[in-house]
C-alpha cells in the first residue's frame, strides 16, 4: 500500500521558492553557545555556604 500524499500547501511552497533564489534567513537572535548561557535555574546559596557540613 503506497503512502498518503499530503496535501499541497502553497504558502510553504512560495516560501521554499524564495529559500532557493535568496538562500536561508538569518535569525533575527544570536544563538549563543549553551556553555555561555545563564543557568535556568539559581544556585542554592545554602550548599555553597557550607560545602563541608557534617
């Protein structure tokens, strides 16, 4: 059984024509490298103040 065709979508289309004649976009954002990036979450202060707590 051959697969579903999907349906033709036109908008995508116009655009992967001008993707071809342009080239690609630049992102209007810098990605910057994951290693240079601010942590998503904080630091807990209480297990930096005291490493060795026993």
């Amino acid at each position: 059984m051959a697969k579903k065709q999907k349906p033709f979508n036109a908008p995508k289309e116009v655009r992967a024509i001008a993707r071809e004649r342009v080239g690609r976009v630049k992102p209007a954002q810098v990605i910057t490298p994951k290693s240079e990036r601010k942590s998503k979450y904080r630091k807990d202060p209480l297990a930096e103040e005291n490493p060795d707590n026993t």
